[in-house]
C-alpha cells in the first residue's frame, strides 16, 4: 500500500481509538448506502483537535438525523452520565424511550439507563416508577430489585424494602434474612422514639424470627423493659447474648450495669461480672468489674486489669490501670505517671474500635450498617489476639477477691 494512505488513514484510527475508549461503538453497517454527513466529518475533526464536547455535539447531530443508531445514542447518554451530565444524558435516554418504534429489549434498555441518571440525580421517584416495571421484566429483574432496595434504604421505607429484598431472594436464591432482620430492627427504632413501645417490641420479635443471632433486636427488647420499670426481665434478656452472639456481649454491659445499679443489686452484679469476665475477650467487661471493685474494699482492680492485659492486650485497660496507680500514688503530681496517662489516653481517643470486615471502614461506633460500603452486619469490634485463657481463668477468682496473684 502506498505510505501516503497509510499516514492518512493515521487520524482515522487514532479517532477510532478514542472512540472505542469511551464505549462509543460506530455502527458502519448503518451508514451503507449513505453518504456520511458533514457533521460527522466536523466531529472527526474536533477530535483530532483534542475537543471532545464539540466532537460529541457533532455526533449527537448525525444521530438525530439517522434514527437506526439507538445503540449510539444510549452509549452517548451513558458518556454524558459518567462525565456528570446528568441532564444531557437523561434528555437523550428519554427521547429514547419516547420513540414509538423501538423494539421491547431496546425500550426496557433504554428505561433502565434512564433510572441510572434519575438515581445518580437523587430523583428516586421517578427512578422508582421505571424500575417497578422494569422488576417486571426477566432480563431487568435483579438489578431493578437491586436499585428499589436502594431507594427504599435512603427514604427509610422499611416495608418496601423488606418486600423488596424477599422478591429479590426469590429471583436469586440468595437469602437475605440478615436483611430484613435490620430492616426490622430498623421499624423497631423508629418505634422507640416515639413511644410506641408494643410496635417496637413486635418489631423487635419478627427481626428474630428472620434472624435469631441478631443481637441488635435483643438489644432493643431489653431496652423495652428497662423502659417500662422491668429491670429483672431486661438484665435476663441482655444476659441471653452470652448464648445468642458471645462476640456481642460487651454491647450490652453498660445497660446491664445500669439496670443492676436501678436495683441496687451490687453482688448481682460483681458475680455475673466475675462470671463473664473470663469468657469474653471484649474490654469493657473487665473495665465494668474494676470500676465496680474501686467502690468495695479488699478488691485488687489494678492486678486483675494487669492480668487481664496479659491475656488480652488492651490500650484502654492500659489506661485504667495508669488512672488506678494516679490515684493511689501518694504525689498525686507525679509528672512521670501524668504524662503516660496522657499519651495513652491520646492514643486512645484516636482508637477506632470497630472495623467493616467487607470495605475496611473504621470508626469508634457499631454502626449496623457499615457508612462506606452500605453493607449491613459487616461492621464488628476488633479483637486483639489473645493467648491461652489458661492462667487467667485459673487465677481469676483469687485475684477478684483481693488475694495477691502470681503472675
């Protein structure tokens, strides 16, 4: 071939390059027979030029006038969307699905890259009406279903979501209950502050029907009790976590603790602590335990701690036992132990204590579910790696009860 051909057909296929790059797939067989227009060639010519929105303009005008490229005109409002031109992309998607002679695959095609720039421009009900028929449609079904479930969590629309997630369950085979269950727990909390206590308490049950280790329904149950004056049955309800979701024991101190306070239960408490502190690797039980062994006489909460630390190592029981040694020490300005207590308690406020086992998020608070992936029940308290129980367990008792232990 001539080298002169061979450098002008250089633009052509530098231009077919970028073309191919952003998804933009020329169909040649439509233009057989006809003559290319001189928009298509200005459209060339801008993008030798480096002028991408010209070139897309140029294009748009020879697709407006061939009314067969309508796979053309979906890949440019797909462009326009990714670029955030979310009114250019949605404008060519409805012309698109206003055109009366498309075929059913191509208009449902067409509705769903319209949902897609209603849902990226925060519209959802206008996204939602299009993917409630496209949910109706085999080939849209599980991604319609996907992107309702969406709608419905941003809007807060429990009822929906749940109706949702159970036809997406069907079509899939996947089971979502975990799902549900929060969704829920979800209808539960919304309850609570209201003060509708008998809905929650509903809610709450069914989030356990769909998933019995949901600890944050047992949660929730509890705290209806404690609300209305019934701390016996809410400090038995919370105890049932140790069986439900060990791991989520130490979600439910505090309001164990306050509950036992509420009724003046001190050896209640101490001998369910005692009892549990052993069995659980999460800090905030043996920190309970020292905080309530500081208010008796004989206890030895700065040795238990310090054992424990062994076991489990812990910044935050760390800590404790600095604040323990301050208050005992005799110079209470003890510049050495007051600096270490600070740069501890530094690191600490900076600890994240939970992390979402599918993104990485950290954060300080369980969140149910995680704020950077949107996954639910992915988040979970980090656990520090612990050596054998054997020596604490055997320890435990004597050390609780004041007497010196080995170490």
């Amino acid at each position: 071939m001539d080298p002169v051909w061979l450098l002008l057909l250089l633009p052509v296929a530098a231009t077919s390059g970028w073309i191919a790059a952003k998804g933009i797939r020329l169909s040649w067989h439509n233009y057989r027979g006809s003559k290319p227009t001189s928009d298509y060639y200005r459209g060339l010519n801008y993008l030798l030029n480096e002028q991408p929105d010209k070139a897309i303009e140029a294009f748009m005008r020879v697709l407006e006038v061939d009314t067969d490229t309508v796979e053309m005109h979906m890949a440019l409002g797909n462009l326009y969307r990714r670029r955030g031109e979310l009114e250019r992309a949605t404008r060519i998607h409805q012309n698109l699905v206003a055109r009366k002679d498309l075929d059913n695959q191509l208009r449902f095609q067409a509705l769903d890259e319209l949902a897609q720039d209603y849902l990226k421009a925060g519209l959802f009900d206008r996204a939602e009406s299009l993917l409630l028929e496209l949910a109706e449609v085999d080939d849209h079904q599980i991604s319609a279903l996907e992107n309702l479930r969406h709608i419905y969590e941003q809007e807060k629309e429990w009822r929906s979501a749940i109706s949702v997630v159970s036809k997406l369950s069907s079509f899939s085979g996947e089971s979502h209950s975990d799902v549900i269950a929060q969704y829920w727990c979800e209808m539960a909390e919304s309850a609570l502050a209201q003060g509708q206590y008998w809905d929650a308490g509903h809610f709450a049950e069914e989030a356990l029907k769909e998933d019995s280790r949901l600890v944050r329904a047992t949660l929730q149950l509890g705290r209806i009790q404690a609300m209305a004056g019934r701390h016996e049955k809410a400090i038995t309800i919370w105890q049932s976590i140790h069986q439900q979701n060990p791991e989520m024991l130490g979600e439910a101190i505090e309001l164990i603790v306050s509950s036992f306070k509420f009724l003046d239960d001190g050896d209640g408490l101490k001998e369910y602590l005692v009892g549990m502190v052993g069995e659980s690797s999460d800090v905030r039980l043996p920190l309970a335990l020292a905080d309530l062994n500081i208010c008796e006489q004989g206890g030895d909460p700065e040795q238990a701690l310090l054992d424990w630390i062994r076991e489990h190592p812990s910044i935050r029981c760390f800590q404790k036992v600095i604040q323990l040694r301050l208050d005992r020490a005799e110079d209470k300005d003890d510049q050495d132990l007051n600096l270490l207590e600070r740069l501890i308690g530094e690191v600490v406020d900076r600890e994240n204590c939970y992390g979402c086992e599918e993104c990485g998020f950290t954060g300080k608070n369980l969140h149910w579910q995680c704020p950077g992936c949107q996954r639910w029940n992915s988040v979970r308290l980090k656990r520090s790696r612990s050596r054998s129980k054997r020596t604490f367990l055997e320890n435990k008792n004597s050390q609780l009860t004041g007497t010196s232990a080995s170490s």
